[in-house]
C-alpha cells in the first residue's frame, strides 16, 4: 500500500484567500444590489503594454515558420533576455552579476517555493510575520517546520520575526540562528521595506552567521525613494550570502503570461560546494524552461518603449496608492507603505480584529479588502488594501470609507 507524503497533513486548512471569497459570495447573494468594490487582489488589472504584445506577436509568427521556430529553451534561458536582465537590472546599478548567474524561471512563486530544496532537511528557517504565505507552507512539505500549534498559529521549528508599527515593519535579528532567511522587500502584505543600509546589516549578518537570504524582489519597480535598494547585490557582500528571486507579474503584468528569475551568484558556497552548480543541476532536471514567446515578451519588458509604458502602469497603481493612503488618514485612520510598494497596510479602528473590520467594511461600505491576520498573527490587528484597482474605483471606495 502506498503511503503520502505525510507533511501535506499537517497544512492547516481554510486558505486565506477562499475564506474571503465564501464570505463575498454569500453577502453578494443576500445583497444582489449592493456592487462590491475590490481592493483586496492582489493581482494586475491593467492590459499587458502595446511593445510587449508586439514582441510576442512577432515570436508566435516564428513559431509558424521552420527556420525560425524554436523548440525547448537553453537550461538557464535565452541569451537575449539574460543578457537585457542583467544590463538594465544589474550593471545599471553597479552590481556585479553576469549572465550565466540568472536563471529564467516561470515565475517568482515557483521559485520561492522550490529553492529550498537545495537545502538540508535540518536547516532552520526565519520568516518575518506577517509574510506571504508560500515560504512556510513550501517548507511544511518539505518537512523543516516541525509541528504547528493552532493557538498561536506558529510552526515549532520555525524561527517569526514580527514586522508591526511598534518596529516600523523592520525585522529584528532573531535570537536563535537561522540557516535561511526570507525577506520579501519591498513587502507584501505591509506595503513597506528597509533602507539601502538596514538591508546591509541583514547581508553582514548573514555572511557572519552563515546563512542564506533568500531574497523576493517581486515588487521591486514600486520603489520611490532614494535610500532604498532595488536589489539586494547593491550591499556589500551580498554575493556570498544572497539568493535573489524577481518576477516579471507586477512591474510588467505578467501574472498570466507568467516569467521570472533567480540570480544564484557563483560565489555563494558552502563547504566548497556551488549553490549556483545545485540550483543549475535542479533547473535542469525539474524545468524545462519558460517558452520562447514569454521570453520574447520578458525582452520587450526592457526595450526603450516597453520600459517608458510599463513605468506608466507602474505609475497608475502609485497614484491609487496614494489615493488610498491620503484618503484614509484624511479620515483618521493609521496607515502603512503605499510608497514603495502597491499595497497599503492599516492599523483596524476602535480595536477590531482584521476580520471584524473586513466584516465592517463589506457590510457597511461595500468594499472587500484583506485581512492582516490572515498572513501570520502579528498581522492581527491591522488590515490590508491594494492599488490595484482602477482609479475610479479606488476614489468611489474611499468615498464610501469616508461616510462610515
Ligand atoms: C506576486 C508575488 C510574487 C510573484 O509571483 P509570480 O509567480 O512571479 O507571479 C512573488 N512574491 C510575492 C511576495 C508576491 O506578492
């Protein structure tokens, strides 16, 4: 008799995001004529760019001809857009990263929830709370969690770096010593992110305890302020302790088309032994490589016209953001990020939980948000909104804030 993988029995259930959608349905089907507003996706809604589409017309046109068309992808993906990531992403802001140090993938959540298994079973892995779910869970399965505790709703062997106002969402160096280490920055769900020089004392705490930071610059192109790193390789050190993960979904729409890479530098080791020849062996054995069109697509991403029209979406999201923060304090509420990231992360009024107050708000104004409990327990208490709503409404949403 065949027996399963046993840690998939221990993921707690109820999923965040069908709790919220069981909870929409029915009040949308006892208030059929109450219209919802949604700022609780956390996925695009603008059109893929004008170039990006080009460029992928033109690559499915290769694809119909037998001189131009092409069949599996090299192992670490085409050249071209290697060659167009490493130019605009790197060299542009003096990181030394070169080519055959990225590796194209199908996007930053596969990546995130794969790169662990290139590491020992024992290791001990620290992740700030609240956090996006994929790096505990993928470590559930793989078995590095221990046992969880639904009162708390924390894992025995997995070290919780709290991230609330009382820090201002910067992690604290755990007292226990981690083996790996995940920051999302800048962050989802809270919106906000770390200096240029917080991040480096993260690289030099890393390098001193032998760890490995295993980096998501998913939201990277939201970033507005000077002091603030859009890659991690930008610290000193950072080769020999960083993995950096990043997505072509939220600078560029790319959540259906799906693209993204890992830079895995060669200088990161372990005893002698390459991170970047394991992650090479994997990426071999278990991909088989993003398709050519969506490589194409990745490559228009970093065209002259491709990054003046993506940095107009980028823009549009920004200005609800703002939006959304303004109007909030206008009306007496705490908020957090919205400046270098899409998201906006509130403090709950009066005291409520995060789901009393998502409870509040679809009642009351109609708007569906998410609730901050719902990514880790010190996300208890606050309540999280995104900007990736249409302008108009994103206005009509704080307008019916407003008259609460
Ligand atoms: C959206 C998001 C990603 C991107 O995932 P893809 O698989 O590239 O679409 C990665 N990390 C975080 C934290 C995200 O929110």
């Amino acid at each position: 008799m065949f027996q399963i993988n046993e840690n998939y029995q221990k993921l707690p259930g109820s999923y965040l995001f069908s709790a919220i959608a069981k909870k929409v349905a029915a009040y949308s089907e006892k208030n059929p004529d109450k219209p919802l507003i949604r700022l609780g996706i956390g996925d695009v809604t603008q059109p893929i760019a004008p170039a990006i589409i080009e460029a992928m017309h033109k690559a499915v046109d290769e694809m119909g001809q037998a001189e131009t068309f092409h069949g599996y992808a090299p192992d670490l993906g085409y050249a071209f857009l290697r060659k167009a990531i490493v130019e605009n992403d790197y060299k542009a802001r003096g990181c030394e990263i070169s080519e055959d140090e990225i590796f194209v993938s199908d996007g930053a959540k596969s990546d995130s929830a794969n790169i662990q298994e290139i590491f020992a079973v024992e290791n001990k892995i620290a992740v700030c709370d609240p956090v996006y779910p994929v790096y505990v869970d993928s470590n559930v399965m793989a078995g590095r969690t221990g046992v969880y505790d639904p009162d708390t709703e924390r894992w025995s062997d997995v070290i919780y770096m709290p991230c609330t106002a009382e820090n201002n969402f910067a992690p604290e160096f755990p007292k226990a010593a981690p083996d790996l280490i995940y920051l999302c920055l800048p962050n989802n769900p809270t919106g906000t992110t770390l200096t240029k020089a917080q991040l480096q004392e993260w690289v030099d705490y890393a390098n001193k305890t032998g760890a490995v930071i295993l980096y998501d610059g998913a939201y990277e192109a939201y970033i507005s302020e000077e002091d603030v790193a859009h890659s991690i390789y930008e610290c000193k050190g950072a080769q020999t302790c960083a993995i950096e993960l990043k997505s072509f979904s939220k600078n560029a729409g790319f959540t259906g088309v799906r693209l993204g890479y890992a830079v895995v530098p060669k200088a990161l080791q372990c005893n002698g032994v390459s991170l970047h020849d394991m992650w090479a062996r994997r990426h071999g054995t278990k991909f088989n490589g993003a398709p050519y069109i969506v490589q194409r697509a990745g490559e228009a991403v970093y065209s002259p016209e491709g990054k003046e029209q993506i940095k107009k979406q980028v823009a549009y999201y920004m200005k609800n953001a703002s939006a959304i923060k303004q109007g909030l304090k206008e009306n007496g509420y705490t908020v957090f990020g919205g400046v270098n990231a899409p998201y906006i992360w509130l403090k709950t009024p009066e005291g409520m939980t995060s789901w009393e107050f998502f409870d509040f708000l679809l009642e009351r104004a109609n708007v569906v948000g998410t609730p901050g409990s719902g990514f880790g327990p010190s996300g208890e208490g606050y309540f999280r909104l995104t900007a990736f709503g249409s302008y108009e409404n994103t206005l009509a949403a704080l307008e019916r804030i407003a008259k609460l």
